[in-house]
C-alpha cells in the first residue's frame, strides 16, 4: 500500500506500546491518523470507545467495521464535533505526519481549552522547538504558543530503524498536559503578536516589534514590561511576553 500524506509508519511494537503506555487521557480518546493502526491496536486493548480520523481513502478501509468509531476527514478542516453536537474534552494521540505536524498542533491550540492532553510523535527538530526554553536557538512563536497552553516535555527520541519506510530524520514523541490557567492571552491578536517578533530574531525587540508597534511605543512598553530593549526575542519567557503584549496594547 502506497504511502501518502508524508506518513511513516511505525513498527516496532515496543515503541507503539510505550506511547500508548505514555498516553493519560481524559474525555474522548482520538487518534489522528492511525494509518495501519500501530498505536490502534494497543489503544483497543486499553478503551472501549475511541474515535480515529483518517483521511486516506484506502487506508481507511482498514478501520472499518471495528468497535471503535471512523471519522474519514481532513482533521485541518474539523470542527471537533460528532453527530452535529461539541465534543466537551477530548485527548489525541497520533505518529503525526511530518508535512502537517506543525499545522495539527496549532489547530489544537485555537481549542486548547477542550484538549487536557496529548501524546505526538514529531519530527524531532520540530519536537525540540516546542519543548525549547528561553536563551536556547530553538526557542521560538511555536514554543511560547503551545508552552503558554500546555506543559509539555520530550519524553523520548525514536531511532529511524522504528519506521516503514525508515526516514532520514528522528522522530521524538512529546506530551503535553493543559495548564489550569493559561500563561498567556488566548487570543488572535496574541498570536499574530508573538509570530511577528520572531519575524526578526536576529533584531533587538526595539526593532523586532516594528510591525506590531512604532518604535517609540515598542520602547515604552519594553520598559514598562521589565525587559531591555536590547533584548532578543528569544531571550524573553513566557511571563515576560505575556506583560509585553499587555503593555503595548494599552498603548496603541
């Protein structure tokens, strides 16, 4: 069966066990992508009722008629309902393709606060950017955006070996478990605050924030946020940023 939508399948069975074992849900347990069913084998010995969402046509054929539920759709595109009513929580856990990783994360976060957790196999470049922590290369919009929401850590990195076809990268898994109160604003105009300053990584935040704010407004709320305006955005925590955001808006 061919492959597609840039999905390497695991496995090595110790592997698919220890993730499952990993996994501590809460609400209704979906797996994203389940592929060959890996990881649904073991969550069928662990759940009487989980729903899996998987978009390929003919690797869907493989979870029909099981006890667990199918949902054959674009997971970009979902909007967390069954039957035309809201899921109230709900847990994920998938061998995430590398392609749309990123995308499926971010779209989890716009509903974070009907997601306690999750357990994902990422790219490991990609994994180490959302563990990252404040002064490190990798610390960036996706470590503040998913941090802010959810405790996260790397929990363990995947030899290529444990994969058919077996990709040229590593692969980590990370889990993360929501905060009771988020460190940061929820919001769009957050968001697109946080991803315009790390346009300019290289800039001072003086700098860095030109699209968000004039210079001079950039600088005062700096200073009133408690960070040099000589400072990096890479150099700030999540504290830091979350005052920072609330100081330039009571200035524009």
């Amino acid at each position: 069966m061919p492959v597609k939508f840039g999905q390497n399948f695991l496995t090595d069975v110790v592997w698919q066990k220890r993730i499952v074992d990993w996994f501590q849900p809460q609400g209704l347990v979906v797996e994203i992508g389940p592929g060959r069913g890996a990881l649904t084998k073991h969550l069928e010995k662990k759940y009487s009722d989980f729903l899996v969402i998987e978009i390929d046509k003919r690797l869907k054929e493989l979870h029909e008629g099981k006890a667990y539920r199918l949902l054959s759709i674009d997971f970009l595109k979902w909007d967390f309902c069954l039957d035309g009513k809201e899921i109230e929580e709900l847990s994920f856990i998938s061998n995430l393709p590398y392609d749309v990783g990123t995308k499926i994360l971010t779209q989890i976060l716009l509903r974070s606060r009907r997601v306690p957790h999750f357990i994902f196999m990422l790219q490991k470049e990609v994994a180490e950017r959302v563990c990252a922590q404040p002064g490190s290369k990798d610390f960036g919009s996706l470590s503040i955006l998913v941090q802010s929401a959810y405790q996260v850590e790397l929990v363990a990195t995947l030899p290529p070996g444990a994969f058919t076809p077996k990709p040229k990268v590593f692969s980590s898994v990370i889990r993360g478990s929501r905060r009771d109160i988020p460190l940061t604003p929820q919001e769009d105009g957050f968001r697109s605050f946080i991803r315009s300053a790390f346009l300019f990584k290289r800039k001072t935040l003086a700098n860095a924030l030109r699209n968000v704010a004039p210079k001079e407004v950039a600088v005062a709320a700096l200073g009133a946020a408690g960070i040099p305006p000589n400072a990096r955005a890479e150099q700030v925590d999540l504290r830091g940023w979350d005052r920072l955001y609330k100081e330039v808006q009571q200035r524009l």
